[in-house]
C-alpha cells in the first residue's frame, strides 16, 4: 500500500509547525494544502519559509526571481510550483510568451533573462562548478556577482520546495487548477 502523507491543519500538525501554518495562512488568506504536508516536519517547513524570505528579498528583481522559480520547478517536475509561479507571473503581469516558455522550458524571449535561465541551468548541472565564460556570459547581461550567489539561494530554496512537494504528491490547490502544468 503507497505511504500517503497527511495533509495537516492547524489542529492537526505538530506545535512547532502552527506558528509557520498561521503566517503562510495570514500572508495567502488560505492555507495551501502543500504547507499542510510540509508541517509533517516543522524544520523543512520554517526553512523553506525562512529561505524564501531571503530569496524574495534579494537584489533579482521579481521576474528574475521567478526565473530561477520556473527554471528549478519544471527541472525538478514540480507541477504545483509551476501552477503557483504561473499564477504569480500572470498576476504579475508577464508575457504570456515568456510563461509559455518557462513552462516549456525552451529559450526566453527576453536575451537578459534567457541568460539567468541558461546560467541557472548551468549552475544546477555543474554542482556550482560554472565554466568561467558563462559566469562572464551572465555578467555581460547586467548581472552582478551577488546575483549569482542569490541565484544559488533560489536554487537552493526551490530544490527544497520541489523535492518535498514531489516526496509527499502535493496536490494543487482549486485555486490554481486553471495553471495546472503536466510537465
């Protein structure tokens, strides 16, 4: 019989998860049936948390942000951050071409961000062991040194978030169906 994780509530999650739930609850105005599995450990859940702070207070601007998001989420077959990030890049505004093209992982057609997707792939592919040239590549598009290491945070952030949301089969949420990825 398949392990099924449980999809906890306030009520029922561990104590050390409630105060995490109560912010993302806060913050959303719901809670994501995601957070819900996560509260399964209290730890992954408050450093997810904690790390995407970080990451959405960095020097990349949102759309870069949700680059480096798609880039690790379709990469790691997460289709709830696909129908999340989607949602939010709608919401933000982005081109539907440039959301096509995230979800179908092909070139962006914005050079400068295309050049965050190619060195965000590389950074992932090499284990951070980037080829001098595609540092210099991601540079020469008006990134900085501290873009690259932030780059590092939001893959280590997404890595998290994908993994786990594949480990527990968290489900997307009705409010997202209508950005539903298959992937």
């Amino acid at each position: 019989m398949p392990v099924t994780f449980a999809t906890h509530t306030l009520e029922t999650a561990p104590a050390a998860a409630r105060p995490v739930m109560e912010g993302v609850q806060r913050h959303l105005g719901h809670l994501p049936a995601a957070v819900g599995r996560l509260a399964t450990s209290p730890q992954l859940l408050e450093a997810f948390t904690k790390s995407n702070a970080l990451f959405s207070s960095s020097t990349l601007e949102p759309l870069a942000r949700e680059v480096v998001v798609f880039t690790v989420a379709t990469r790691n077959r997460c289709h709830l951050c696909v129908a999340m990030h989607t949602a939010i890049v709608s919401k933000q505004g982005a081109a539907p071409e440039l959301v096509a093209a995230l979800r179908d992982q092909r070139p962006l057609p914005d050079d400068r961000l295309e050049a965050l997707r190619l060195f965000t792939l590389e950074v992932i592919s090499t284990a951070g062991a980037v080829a001098p040239a595609s540092l210099e590549a991601f540079l020469d598009h008006g990134y900085t040194q501290r873009n690259a290491l932030e780059v590092v945070l939001g893959i280590g952030t997404y890595t998290m978030s994908t993994l786990a949301n594949r480990l527990t089969d968290a489900p997307v949420d009705e409010r997202l169906a209508e950005f539903a990825w298959e992937g």
